[in-house]
C-alpha cells in the first residue's frame, strides 16, 4: 500500500477557474483530463511548499495560498488518497512548464466546468471545491501546522 498526499490549487480570477489537460496517464486513467493543478507532496516538503511547487510547474504562476477549500479522500483498497485543495491567487508568472505533465491549461467558468464532467480527472471534487469557495466555506491557512521530524534519521 501507498500513501498519496496531493496539493492542490483552484485560481479564480474574473468569474473564470484556472484548468490544466493532463498530458499522460497515471493510475487513473487521467490523460486528457482537465482538473486544478497539483500533485503529490515529496519527502522532507509540506503541503502548502508542494502546492506551490506544482502550481508553478503545473500552470507556469507564482501563487499566494489563501485558504483550504476542500479535503477529499478516496477510500481505494490498494492506495490511500488525501488531496487537500487551496485557494489561491496569482503573484506572477513563470516560464519553466513541465510540458511532459500537461497538455493545456485554460479558464472555464463555473458552469462550463459542471457541464463537463466527463472530462473532469475528478468532478466531485473540482465542483465541490468551487461550490465550497463561491459559498465562503473555507478553512484558514494556519490551521496547517508544521512538526518537527517524528522519525530521526540514523
């Protein structure tokens, strides 16, 4: 069994949400998909350093986070999933795009995403962390608390 940890950010701006096409399948299936970019969080980085990470490879923007929109978890018998999505908003633009990972990335509104949910990696929760965030149901970034190592290295 495996653990997946996934940052990941919804950007709104102007009434529209920043998508990105997955360019390659993983275990899911998920090429051609279109969902908020993320991923999985590495050894010795937090959950809010890896969102960061993928984000500016992801999607080629700089973010601020700004609240926890959604926790999502996926009961799968062979992995564990957690996937903690973050709102977020643009402080500036990279270059440096990981091209292998992703196809496209464009704007949609709300409701062009709910009317495409088959081409959704995950549309319970991409929709349900919209809702969440045109509805104000948010969580503070300082609920996330940083432990010092539980395992020390020998």
């Amino acid at each position: 069994m495996q653990n997946h940890i996934i940052g990941s950010a919804i950007i709104e701006r102007d009434g529209k949400y920043l998508m990105v096409q997955e360019a390659e399948n993983h275990v899911d299936d998920c090429k051609g998909k279109w969902g908020a970019p993320g991923g999985h969080v590495d050894p010795k980085e937090t959950i809010t350093e890896a969102t960061l990470r993928e984000v500016r490879e992801e999607a080629g923007y700089d973010v601020k986070l700004k609240n926890i929109c959604q926790i999502g978890t996926d009961p799968d018998p062979t992995d564990a999933y957690i996937v903690i999505v973050f709102s977020a908003e643009i402080i500036g633009a990279v270059k440096n795009l990981s091209a292998h990972e992703i196809s496209a990335q464009r704007w949609f509104t709300y409701e062009e995403i709910c009317a495409m949910k088959a081409e959704l990696r995950c549309p319970e929760l991409m929709i349900g962390t919209i809702e969440n965030l045109r509805s104000n149901i948010t969580a503070p970034l300082d609920i996330i608390k940083v432990y010092p190592p539980i395992h020390k290295e020998a």
